[in-house]
C-alpha cells in the first residue's frame, strides 16, 4: 500500500458521480422475471458481488445499473432454457456508503452518504458539526483508497472549489489544527 501526498490545485474539479444509480454490495434487490413467478427473489448482494438466479447460479451484478442487471441476467435466462425472458431488477434497500471525519472537528465519527445523493466536502463538514475553534478548514486532508493504494489530498474547504469536491464511501476527512 503505498501513500503519497498530492496538493489539490485551487480549482481541482473531480469527475461528476454518474446519475444512474449502480448496484453495490450489500444492497437488497429484487429479480422479477414476467409470466415466471417463481423466480422471482429478493436478496442482499453478496461480498463477492453476486445475487442467485434460478437455472442461473450466482451472477455477478456490483457496478451494473438496474437496467444492465436486468439485461445480463435476461441474456444468461435466454441462452439457458426461457426464449426472450423479460427482467426486471429492482433495488428495495440500498447499502450504506460511510466516510469518516477527524481531527478538529466538532462531532468527529463516521457519517452516512445518503443514497443516490452527492455530499461535497464542506457539507461533510457541516454533517459533523463543523471546526472546533482550532479548527483550520484551509487545510484539510482527504484520504481515498483505490483499490490498494491511499491517495491524501489537501484542501482547502473554504475555497468556491471545494463545493465541487465529491466525498465517496471510505473517504477519511481530517480537519487540522490552526498552528497560531
């Protein structure tokens, strides 16, 4: 795991969150396949990214949205044994995607992204109450892990830029201390 420190330049704009919504482990979904009622499931996404289908086995569906969930597995359900099933998958309950904020922070603790919303960085700030009175929001730090690797990133949270920058599941937030 390698970390390394980058400065965000002032007007660093990430890459926009798509609107569409993709499965994620941990979701609840629904499987509906029409005129077959009895295969019809509703189950959490495992840890391996896989729902169970009937006649199928497990199919992998993390990082689909609906649409291609219900395509894949109406592919698979036509090379099997039904003739042009019609698929529908449906998200019931979606997984919680959590991030934490530290340091000097009011009500330092982990924090829930709410489904199919953004949360920028100055509203994670606000969700935990704000700086403590040493509070430096000219420099914060952001650590994402991608996949094994830990970027950290320095903002600063009170510049127009900062309202652009997207939180994701697993971002760690740390508010540093005004050194007088």
């Amino acid at each position: 795991m390698s970390l390394g420190t980058t400065e965000a330049p002032a007007n660093y704009v990430p890459h926009k969150k798509e609107e569409v919504y993709r499965i994620r482990i941990g979701d609840v979904v629904q499987v509906d396949v029409f005129q077959e009622p009895a295969m019809t499931t509703r189950q959490r996404v495992q840890g391996d990214g896989t729902v169970a289908v009937a006649l199928l086995g497990r199919v992998d569906v993390v990082g689909l949205t609906t649409a291609g969930a219900s395509e894949k597995i109406a592919a698979l359900l036509d090379a099997k044994q039904i003739v042009k099933p019609q698929v529908n998958v449906t998200v019931l309950a979606y997984a919680p995607q959590r991030f934490t904020v530290m340091g000097q922070i009011k009500t330092a603790g982990m924090y829930v992204i709410p489904p199919e919303e953004n949360i920028s960085l100055p509203e994670a700030i606000a969700m935990a109450g704000g700086p403590t009175i040493i509070g430096n929001l000219k420099k914060v730090f952001i650590s994402r892990k991608h996949g094994n690797e830990v970027t950290r990133m320095r903002m600063n949270a009170l510049a127009p830029s900062a309202q652009f920058f997207l939180i994701q599941e697993g971002d760690v937030i740390f508010i540093s201390e005004t050194v007088f």
